[in-house]
C-alpha cells in the first residue's frame, strides 16, 4: 500500500508548490493568493525508488466561515487519514496564532508530522527558524519549494521513518492473484464482486456511493487462490462533495498499486465516458494490468450496442493490448470468461525475460526502424534486459539514449509487446547510456607516430 503524506498550514504558505516539486507535476494551481486550493488534490510521487501519495491540501486559519470551514473540516480529515504529515509554515511571516492552532491539533492526533519552514530564500535562516521551535514539534526543515531548495532533505528524512514497502502479495493478507474492481460509482462494481464470487459477499444497493472502503477478500476457484479488492467509486472531483468519499478515492488507487490486475467496470448504458479514460491512465500510469468489462450489456438495443463498439474501438486505441469483455453482473453473463484474460495478463505481466531472447527481439526492431540520427549521429542501441515485472521493464543500453524520441520509444514497446505476445500489460522500456572509457583521457602517440606526424606537419608546412 502506498503512504499517505498530507500537506497542511495556513493558506498560502506554499503548501500546493511543495506539492507540485513532489510529484514532478503541475496539478495544483499556483498564485500568490491565500485560499486559491479549495478542494483536496492528491498525487503519486516517488522518491528515491519509493512511491508515495501526496495530499494537498486548503489552507487553514483558524476563523474559517461558510466554504472556508468546509475547507478546513476536510483538511483535518486528511491528517486523519495521513501516514506523516508535513507542517508548512511561512519563513516570512514568523510564527502566527494559526500555526500554533494547527501545531496543537496535530498533537491531539498523535501523527508522525515535520515541520516545514518555506520560503527561506532572503531571510537568515538561523533567526527565521528559531521561533518555530516553540511549537515543539521537533527539527525545523529549512525549504525553498519554488526552487527545490531543501526539498531532497526533507524528503530523505521522511523516507527514514516510512516502514519498508510491502512486495505484491504480501499486503492486507492476500493470496494469489491480487484483483481489483475499479470504474465510477454504480457501475455494478459490488454486484460483480459478489458474481465472481459466488456468494453476496459485499453490500449492493441502487445508490452511488455504497462502497465506502477497499475491501480485499481472499477465496479459491478451481484450487486457484484469488484476493478480490472492492473498490469505492471514482467520479470528476467537481461532483465530490461528502469528505468519506474524499478519501475513499485515495484507497482506490492505493488498491490500484496494489493490485496485480485492474478489471475496470465501465456502464454500457452510459458509453465510454471521460472519466473512465482517466481510471483507465491512472491504472496504465501504474503498470498494472488491465481488463475492461462493460457491464449491463443485456438488454440493450442493437444499434446502441453497435455505437459503444464503434467508440471502443476508436478511443481505445492507446490501450490495444487489453481485452474487452461485454458481461451481465446481474445475470452473470459473460463473467466467467473475465478468469482466462486475468490469468492470461497476470502471467503475462509476472513473465521472466531472457536477456537473449530481448536483445534479438531489440536487433531486429533497429534493424526494421532505425533511431533517427542526433547532431549528426545515429543513435545506437545494442542490448536488453529484463529490469522488472509487474509491468515488464525492459532496460535497453546504447549510446544517446537520453535523445531517444517518444514516438520511437512507443515503437521499440509495441514491438516488444507483440514479439513477446504479452497480453493485457503494458510495457515500459527504460534506457541507459554507457560511459566512453576514453573519455577525459589523452592519446599518447608512440616514437614512430610522433615521427609520423613531424614529416606530415613538414608538408603541410611547404605546401603553405
């Protein structure tokens, strides 16, 4: 499971910029106006090969009325819901009432938190820091968020206290084939957990929102051990408005990660619509697996049917490699068959790659389409190998590699994908470039080259 950090403090103490240099994006809007972040934003960010999921969250001051309380209710929702909770306040501006408000509810909670002293750029940083002391939370983290400045400490400190991050198949007990049920709320998500099951194991009921929590459930089929993970609905965060769904959203993805293949529930009824191509990345950013089912496909009409079919295979081009179920959760038709594409991608994404074996599949990919030519020279790449699975990365060495352009790297990955014949799994192909052993070093000539080189240099003299 991946851990929840939660950032909080006052408005505009760069709390959405903080988050921003964590995740490597710009999701989060930022201006030097306090109360700009009104909703909780979350992201996956990773840090020295650990992956975590960060939560940005409203500012809070303490005399919040109307939306700003709404605001403040959910930020201290989130430091319920947190693993560690970084503290942001203003370097600038000192220590104020807000600060110690907030200081004094995270030691209510009793939250591994880090206080986290922004804006140094300009200030000395031993006079600034020094009040922050009287909060008594514990060491004052000096940043600057805008340019990164003490971040990579922080963070480096943080990651000390996280525990080691379980391996697939270990977390919450589970056994087997770690499956998880995700798309947007009533969708039918419950009900097919219960058909797959056998049993109505979990709550169904006519109303979105039913499924609060991820529930991980562990049974045999065929005397193959499964786990099923349950997941909360996901919908366009403009329609959330209850703080349980708030943070039912983060345990979904954190199931999401945790999961070894995603069976995306999509409403035939209601068609492909944005937010399932959004769960839809969310699970290829993640390298997880994937099989779409379309569910309640019985009873539909026949040109509908045909419409959805014509939208499938116009939108979901990008995800080629996953297979298409249309079923009956209901009725169960068309469930069963949901098995041999989930063990097929599982062992698809769970396969061990024989260096030779890529590096000839690499060689004939050059060898078809050539990488194009940078200042002059042609890339060169000259061998492979397996890096990981679960998605399968495939480290590929060679020189210039870092000029590798996206539309090629998209082809070595399809290439891969179907010389291999790996089904339901994307593929992430990963480049390293190989140091010049000569270079720094000077050439020595011997005795006979540097008479060589006399005689030229004598012609090239009388020739002028």
């Amino acid at each position: 499971m991946l851990p929840v950090i939660a950032l909080v403090g006052r408005p505009n103490v760069g709390k959405s910029t903080l988050f921003n240099r964590l995740t490597g994006r710009r999701d989060a809007l930022v201006a030097n106006h306090a109360g700009l972040t009104r909703d909780r934003k979350y992201g996956e960010a990773e840090i020295d090969g650990h992956k975590l999921l960060v939560v940005d969250t409203g500012g809070i001051s303490g005399g919040e009325a109307g939306i700003d309380a709404v605001m403040a209710q959910q930020s201290m929702q989130a430091i319920e819901e947190a693993d560690i909770v970084l503290f942001l306040v203003d370097s600038h501006a000192g220590l104020t009432p807000a600060d110690a408000m907030i200081a004094d509810q995270l030691r209510i909670r009793s939250k591994p938190t880090y206080l986290v002293a922004n804006k140094v750029d300009g200030v000395n940083p031993d006079i600034a820091l020094a009040p922050f002391y009287e909060l008594g939370i514990g060491d004052v983290f000096p940043t600057t968020a805008t340019q990164g400045r003490g971040v990579r400490t922080l963070m480096r400190r943080v990651l000390e206290d996280l525990p080691e991050p379980l391996e697939i198949g270990q977390a919450e007990g589970a056994t087997g084939i770690k499956i998880a049920i995700v798309g947007r709320p009533n969708v039918g998500k419950s009900t097919l957990v219960n058909r797959l099951l056998g049993e109505d194991r979990v709550v169904v009921y006519d109303q979105p929102g039913t499924t609060r929590d991820s529930v991980y459930i562990n049974y045999e089929r065929n005397e193959n051990p499964y786990t099923l993970i349950d997941t909360a609905g996901v919908r366009r965060r403009k329609n959330i408005k209850e703080s349980v769904e708030k943070f039912s959203i983060v345990k979904t993805l954190q199931a999401v990660e945790d999961a070894n293949v995603v069976v995306l529930v999509i409403d035939a009824r209601e068609g492909l619509v944005d937010q399932d191509m959004h769960l839809m990345g969310t699970v290829i950013q993640a390298g997880r697996a994937l099989v779409v089912a379309l569910n309640k496909w019985d009873g539909l009409e026949t040109d509908h049917r045909d419409y959805v079919k014509t939208e499938l295979e116009r939108r979901l081009r990008f995800v080629e490699f996953a297979d298409v179920h249309f079923i009956s959760a209901l009725h169960g038709t068309g469930v069963g068959h949901l098995y041999e594409s989930i063990e097929a991608a599982y062992q698809s994404a769970t396969d061990k790659l024989s260096t030779n074996q890529l590096t000839r599949i690499l060689r004939w990919a050059v060898t078809e389409h050539q990488p194009p030519l940078v200042n002059g020279h042609r890339i060169k790449l000259r061998y492979a190998h397996a890096g990981g699975q679960n998605p399968p990365v495939i480290v590929v060495h060679g020189n210039q590699t870092e000029q590798v352009p996206a539309h090629y790297v998209r082809y070595l990955e399809k290439t891969f994908r179907k010389s291999l014949r790996l089904q339901g799994t994307p593929v992430k192909v990963e480049f390293r470039t190989g140091d010049n052993p000569y270079a720094g070093k000077k050439n020595k000539l011997t005795h006979r080259q540097k008479a060589k080189k006399r005689r030229l240099m004598k012609f090239v003299k009388k020739k002028k």
